[in-house]
C-alpha cells in the first residue's frame, strides 16, 4: 500500500469501474488521504458490495491501544496470511479501496 492516497471519482464514476451494489456513504474529494482517517471503502455485505465509510489502520484483537492503528497500515504480501496481527483480517475482513493515486512524503521528518 502506501502513506497517503488521492480519491476524487464521484460515486457515479467508481459504479462505472467497481463492482457497487448499493452506496451507504459520499464521497468527498480528496487528494491527502492519511491512515486514521474514516476512508470509503467497498465491503461485502449479505451478498452485496455496499460503500462505506471505515477506518484506515488495522487494530488487531490483541492491541490494548487502538493508536497501533495508525502504525499497521501496510502488510507484506509474504507474509500477511502468516502474521497474527494480519492473519485473521487477511482471511475474513477484506475490502477493496477505491484511489485515483497513492504517493508517500518525502524529505526530512517536519518539513514534507
């Protein structure tokens, strides 16, 4: 994945690419999505794919802070069905995100 990520397509737009049943949620244009913020997202629910809004930053069940959400953003392709903070999420919590970009800051640390 990546640090950031820029989402602008209307709903309309995102039914003409992505398979969108039913939308629970709006979108509002973005071109500096960061992790914590509630982001949309594509889940599968009773047989449809419905669009709503959730969390980016995976809490696993194990975590006594939900700050850690903000940190485990991202997951090797190697190893996510292998990692207790990722295995279970990877194998029953899935969904799709829809971007029109992803990029990552760089520079030093204040002055991105």
């Amino acid at each position: 994945m990546c640090g950031r990520y820029a989402l602008y397509s209307s709903i309309e737009q995102l039914r003409n690419h992505l398979p969108i049943d039913l939308a629970e949620a709006e979108i509002t244009p973005s071109y500096n999505v960061a992790p914590t913020q509630k982001v949309p997202a594509i889940i599968r629910r009773e047989e449809s794919n419905v669009l709503d809004k959730i969390h980016w930053g995976l809490v696993p069940f194990w975590a006594k802070d939900t700050k850690i959400g903000s940190k485990m953003i991202n997951a090797r392709l190697e190893t996510v069905a292998t990692k207790p903070a990722f295995r279970d999420a990877f194998k029953k919590r899935r969904c799709l995100i829809a971007a029109n970009g992803f990029f990552e800051w760089i520079g030093p640390e204040g002055q991105r």
